[in-house]
C-alpha cells in the first residue's frame, strides 16, 4: 500500500451506519439537546474515515440547482415538524402534500406520475390532487406500449393467468420516455414494481421523487415486513434460509392445476423435435 495515498483511497471496512447504535453516532446529534454524541464509531464510519469523499460531496451543493433543491429539502423537512408543550415532536403533513410544496417551492409547474397498472384508482386521485392544487399533470401507466410479455423472453408456464393467456409487458423505460418528450419538471414515481422501477430512473432526464413503492403484500407499506421481522410471522426474514427459486427451482408461477400438465406436454413436443 503506498504512504501517499490519501484515507479515502486506502482499504477500508464498508460503511455500517444502519448497525451503528447510540452514543457511536458522532456524525448525529441528540434531537432535544442539540449536541454531538462523543461515542466510538464502528470501523468504516464515513464521517470518520471518509473525509476526502465528504468534502467532494459537499462540493457539489454549490451548483446552483443542487444548492436550491437541498435548501428548499431542508426547508422541507423543518416545516414537518412542529413542538407541542413538553418539548414533544409532531408531525404536520402527509407525504403528498410534502411532495407538493416541495415542488412548488422548486418552481415546478408540470408533474408527471409514472403508476402502476395494478393501482388505477390510485393513479386517478393522485393526478387529481395534483390538477386540483393547480400543476398541470402528465400521467403514464406501466402498460402504455401494450406489448406482449413474449417480446421480452417470458415463456407460457411464466405467465400469471397461464399458458395461451396474452400478457402485457410493463414498460417503464416507455414510462420515462414519455416524461422526458413531455418535459415535465418532476416525475412521481408510483407502484412500480421492484426491477421497473429502477429501469425508469434509469431513463429519467428529470428530478424523480418516489411517492408510493410497490409491496403487494403489506399494502404497498413494504417497511411492515421490518417490523414484523421481530415477531413470529417474519422472523425468517433473518434467518439465512435459501432463497424461494433456490429451494423450489422447479416451482411455477400460475395459477392453473393444469400448468404441470401444460410443461410436460411442451417437453415431450421439444424431445419430438430433437
């Protein structure tokens, strides 16, 4: 290893900052009495070990639209929270109103919401809460290129109503797309699924903010299932047990009795073919 290097540039333990507990939270301060904890952070504390790559990021909040948007952010955040008798915190506002005023505050005008099929009725209200509090609103659902599933490699016992069944792909590339060619300001990113939605923020030439995420289980609260994790019903979230598709490689996904039945006859026609 050379001497010269600077800390940033040497081997260094990944950061830990979710296990770091307590009083090790030097980069923290406590919420009532405002002063730094003096505790001993983990190794790999950024604050700690990270300086290099800090004061780079801090560099870069004095480009002009980055300054303004962690300003208005801070603003924000300060305006969610309101102290009642006893020094106790409470919070103000729901997650869309904060998209809201965030946006205005950033001088957007045009929203766009990128939403999931599965949530429509969702999909409606939010761009009517949007025009309602007067921003013009562009609204893409995950199916608008109304392309078959098989254009991208799915195969018949793959589909969710089963063999013979016409599936549409979601496109969220198409998604950003279209937001992108309407030019919106800010883009609302709404139940996509896992996978989807990181190949449209991918795409995205825009701001994106995520409103609701996808978690067909929780209602799409997703953050449930760490909860849940310390009781009975998930506890094997933290258990390192093999993965779904590792322990039943040969499991389908229909819905269908008749999906085995389907598989064996498309086997016994591709060993003809042999």
């Amino acid at each position: 290893m050379k001497e010269n290097l600077g800390a940033d540039e040497k081997q260094i333990a990944n950061p830990a900052c979710a296990l770091c507990e307590g009083e090790n939270r030097i980069c923290m301060t406590d919420i009532i009495t405002g002063k730094r904890y003096a505790g001993t952070p983990p190794l790999g504390c950024p604050y700690k070990e990270m300086q290099e790559t800090i004061e780079k990021s801090l560099e870069l909040y004095k480009e002009p639209e980055n300054a303004k948007m962690a300003l208005i952010s801070a603003r924000q955040e300060f305006q969610n929270y309101e102290w009642l008798p006893g020094r106790k915190l409470k919070t103000n506002i729901t997650r869309i109103e904060e998209i809201m005023d965030f946006a205005k505050k950033m001088g957007y005008k045009k929203i766009g919401i990128a939403f999931c099929a599965g949530l429509p009725w969702e999909g409606k209200v939010c761009h009517q809460i949007f025009e309602a509090k007067g921003f013009e609103v562009v609204s893409v659902c995950c199916k608008c290129s109304s392309t078959p599933k098989d254009s991208i490699g799915i195969k018949e016992y793959e589909k969710i109503r089963g063999p013979g069944t016409l599936e549409l792909m979601c496109s969220p590339i198409t998604q950003a797309l279209v937001l992108n060619k309407c030019k919106v300001d800010l883009a609302v990113l709404m139940g996509l699924c896992v996978g989807h939605d990181t190949l449209f923020i991918k795409y995205l030439e825009v701001p994106v903010v995520v409103f609701a995420v996808k978690d067909r289980v929780f209602g799409h609260n997703p953050i449930q299932a760490l909860y849940l994790s310390q009781g009975p019903y998930y506890a094997r979230l933290l258990k390192p047990e093999p993965w779904e598709a590792e322990a039943f490689p040969e499991k389908t996904h229909g819905r269908y009795d008749d999906i085995l039945k389907w598989l064996e006859g498309a086997k016994k026609e591709e060993a003809k073919e042999k």
